[in-house]
C-alpha cells in the first residue's frame, strides 16, 4: 500500500489533508462497485431537504452501506486508514466509525456545489461529532468529467485526482464541494471517524 502525507499546505503547524492509494485490490474495487450498484438510491439532503429543495445545493443521490458479512472488511480498510493517517498527521481524538458508509453517485448535471463541511447540521445528534472525513472513488478517471472534489485550504482550492480507489482523508471541518458531473456518473464512498468534541 502506498501511503502519502503532503507538505503543510498553508502554515508550518497544520496538515490539510492526507491520502492512501493502493488500500484495496482492483477485485475488492470491482467487488464493491458490484455491490453498491444494488442499493436503492435516495436523494441526498443538506441539513434536512427543507433546506435544499430546489436543488441548488445538492442534487445528487445516496444509499447507506450497512455493516454486515459482505461489507466487515471495507469498514475494517477504512478504519484502519483513518488510524494511521491520523497517528501520522492530525493526531485528533479519536473513537471510531460512528455512521454507515455512504455511496453517492452524481450523473450529468448534478453536484455538491454548496461550500460546506461534515462536521455540522445533522452530525450535531450526535454525541461522537465527526472528526475526519474519508472519501474514496469508486469510479474510474474515463467514467466521467467534471465532478471535481475541490476542498478550500487557506484562499485556495485544491482539486483531489480521480483514481480509482484512492483514498483522501481530510478533517471534517473543511470547506469543499463537488462541481457538477458533465459527462458519465461519479461514483465514491465517504465516511466519518469520530470523537469527543474539539475543545
């Protein structure tokens, strides 16, 4: 497995992101596309559909991965991962994966393009708040254009590639966003490792 932390990328004390490619084989890859292609498809909301709909914000769709026989050892890579990327750049307080995994597919047209974090609206119920945000790709670079996953450090913006199975882990409080699919369908899994809240 190759394993990679970047530079600071805008101050000496604070990390902006790590990433870890080659955490699956192309079968367990293969595998999990075939799997996610079974579950049923909601709309994605944003702190409640209330708030978004019109769409404006978020119009793409999601399914939840339960823990279960067929998906005990995506859940073990991704916990695993988080852990030593965490030992490694963030050194956060950490409990474990609180929620499901979520799968999102975004197809022509839709997006994330509300600049926003995973730390805030819902994830207030609970008692773990989200600490760190995992998101894999599940699709290949040829299956689609746009759909770019921009996340904000400092002024900037820095765009994550798109290869298959790469794994980026950035902390949840993060500003980022989607931009809309222009061809083909993006597909990625995310997930969240919590822990006692910031003090």
């Amino acid at each position: 497995m190759r394993f990679h932390i970047p530079l600071p990328k805008y101050d000496t004390e604070n990390v902006a992101y790590g990433y870890w490619d080659g955490a699956f084989t192309e079968e367990q890859l293969v595998n999990t596309q075939k799997y996610c292609s079974k579950l049923k498809l909601e709309d994605a909301e944003v702190g409640g559909q209330e708030a978004n709909q019109d769409g404006s914000k978020r119009n793409n769709k999601i399914a939840w991965l339960e823990y279960n026989d067929d998906t005990a050892e995506l859940y073990q890579i991704f916990c695993d991962v988080a852990s030593r990327i965490n030992n490694q750049l963030f050194n956060f307080d950490l409990t474990g994966m609180h929620e499901q995994i979520q799968y999102s597919e975004y197809n022509i047209g839709e997006h994330y393009g509300a600049l926003h974090q995973d730390c805030g609206m819902r994830n207030h119920t609970y008692d773990m708040p989200r600490k760190l945000t995992l998101t894999m790709q599940l699709s290949r670079p040829e299956d689609y254009e746009g759909g770019d996953l921009k996340v904000r450090i400092g002024e900037n913006y820095e765009t994550f590639d798109k290869k298959f199975g790469k794994i980026f882990i950035f902390p949840s409080y993060t500003l980022h966003k989607v931009t809309p699919v222009t061809k083909g369908i993006r597909k990625s899994l995310v997930s969240w490792i919590g822990g006692p809240k910031f003090k």
